[in-house]
C-alpha cells in the first residue's frame, strides 16, 4: 500500500494498494512515482516523458546493493568487486553495476596492498567498467563520475569529449 497524507493535518490524499507478482521492483517504482504525480496533478516542467528503467535482474541488483555496502564501508573490497562482477555478468545492460564496479576497482587501487600486476589489473578493470557504464547510459551520474575517474588515473585533468561528445 502507498499512502499520500498531508502533514499539516493528516489529511489522506491518495492511496493505493499493490497485490500482484513482483517481477520488476523498479517498474512497480515507476507505476507508483506516476500515480502520485498524477494524483497531484504536479508538473515538473519536463517537455517528453521519461523513459522506464529497463528491468533488472533480482539477483543482480541484489549482487550490486551488497557490492555498495561493502564500497562504501572501504571493507573486503575485493568482495565487494566479486559482487559487482556478478550483477554485470546477470545483467550486461546494468549501467549502475558497471559504474559501481569502475569505482570498486579504482578504490581498491589505493586502499590495497597489491602488486604492480595487480595494481594494472584494476586500472584496466576501472576503464573497462567506466567506458562500459558511459556506452551504456552516458548520462547518468554515476556513470560520468566512473569516466572522470577514468581520465583521472591517466592523468588527463581537463575533460574530454572523445566519450561524451553530446556533452562538449
């Protein structure tokens, strides 16, 4: 059930309740961001319709949240790059998975003792990732923020356009 009161007084705007298979949480998100707005009759001032996510495997994004918890805490990092592995290879098309596992591997770079074998490994892993996540949704956040890592660890400080060239 989604619910809209209004704080003020606690009136009951709007609600709604969901009984159904979940197959998609993010469609099932997207189908209750449009009923609120419509409930509201609040205009965000965008000209076209934004498009749906695309559906995500379960067990991907599962893969990439546990892969998050781990970045973020900068613990077993390596694990944390095993999961962010495992959300892209159940689901390619996952552009946040592959930003997330760019950052894991550049991360990783500076916060583990590794070889210098190692240490071009996940500078490879990084580029391979942040290219992939910019090719896939260039303009995402996160994916941006995987590619000037990207440009960063080359040594290449002013932005580029070889990627991103709606954005020069």
């Amino acid at each position: 059930t989604a619910q809209l009161i209004r704080v003020s007084d606690g009136f009951h705007v709007w609600s709604e309740t969901y009984d159904r298979k979940l197959d998609s949480a993010f469609a099932l998100q997207d189908e209750i961001a449009e009923r609120i707005g419509n409930a509201l009759k609040v205009s965000l001032g965008v000209d076209a319709q934004v498009a749906a996510r695309a559906s995500i495997d379960p067990e991907a994004y599962d893969q990439y949240l546990r892969g998050r918890a781990l970045l973020r805490s900068r613990k077993d990092l390596a694990t944390a790059i095993g999961h962010f592995k495992a959300a892209v290879a159940k689901a390619p098309g996952f552009a946040a998975g592959w930003s997330s596992l760019s950052l894991a591997c550049e991360v990783s770079f500076w916060y583990a003792l590794m070889s210098p074998a190692e240490q071009a490994e996940m500078l490879a892993c990084q580029a391979e990732a942040g290219e992939r996540a910019v090719a896939l949704d260039p303009a995402s956040a996160s994916s941006e923020h995987a590619l000037a890592n990207v440009f960063r660890s080359r040594f290449r400080f002013r932005h580029s356009c070889e990627l991103l060239p709606a954005r020069c």
